[in-house]
C-alpha cells in the first residue's frame, strides 16, 4: 500500500518538550518549524537556515505571541517530498525542509522533510527513523521522525554519515 500525500508539516513526538513564549515577526501557524529573524521575532524557517524550533500556535500577524518549541532535543514527524528514503542506510542521514507555503484556509503547515536533499553536507534536519504505523513504510511521503540539526541555541552540528 502506498503511503498518502498528505503533507500537514510536523508534529512533536514523544515526550514534548515545554513551548516557550516568542513573538511573531510575520504569519506563522502550527507545525512550521520557525527562526528567529535579525529583530528576535519568530518567522517561518526557509530551507537552509538555522531552525529555533516549531510553532505550535497560530500567529496572525506580526507581533502575536506565538508558543514554539525549542528543545534542540525534541524529535518531530514529518512527512518526505519524495521517493528518496527508500531504505534503510537513508536513516542517519541530513536533509533539509522544503519550505511550501502554508494552508491559508485551515492556517496550517504544509512543510515537508525535502528528501531530495538526503545527504546534504550540513542539514537542517537529521532523519532518524521511519515512523512505525501499519499505514507508512520506506518510499514515497513516507513519515520520518527527526531532529533538528542546524538549531539556533546549539552552538555544533552533526557532520551526518
């Protein structure tokens, strides 16, 4: 069975770490992994940036407080562009976030695991498994679980595999 494509950005997993209170410096709803601009407001993170971490309410407008997470240790679902995690050695290694705009009619995330970029020398992301349900396997919009690779509060990242 196929997996669906559905892409309605990411989700925390686990154990969620504590949301922090930012303010807003644009539009941005739940489950857009976020950074904070040159003024220490929270914006949607593009592809390639340093990510602080993910909305997990909805800011209408520049300078509305918004809830992020910011753990660099919270581990999220997201689901892949593509076709590229296609097995197993695809696990371990960086990619980045494919930045498509949000859902303006419900106001949530479209953002996705880019998997074209699987491999990239410095990620956004780092992919740590495949999410476990009977509806997601390895292939095409598969669901991984991730981690934040490139994060703002931590000074280093992991060079991949």
């Amino acid at each position: 069975m196929a997996n669906a494509d559905r892409p309605t950005g990411f989700k925390p997993l686990g154990m969620q770490s504590a949301a922090r209170k930012y303010t807003s410096g644009a539009k941005v709803v739940p489950g857009e992994f976020v950074q904070l601009d040159n003024t220490g407001r929270v914006v949607a993170a593009t592809a390639g940036s340093t990510i602080l971490g993910l909305a997990t309410s909805l800011a209408k407008v520049a300078g509305e407080e918004i809830l992020v997470i910011d753990s660099p240790q919270q581990e999220y679902v997201g689901q892949a562009s593509g076709a590229e995690i296609d097995a197993q050695t695809d696990i371990g290694n960086l990619c980045d976030i494919l930045a498509t705009a949000e859902d303006a009619t419900y106001n949530v995330s479209r953002m996705e695991v880019d998997s074209s970029t699987i491999g990239v020398v410095s990620g956004q992301l780092i992919i740590l498994d495949v999410q476990e349900r009977p509806d997601n396997a390895l292939g095409a919009q598969a669901d991984v679980i991730v981690r934040i690779n490139e994060h703002q509060t931590r000074p280093t990242v992991f060079a991949g595999i």
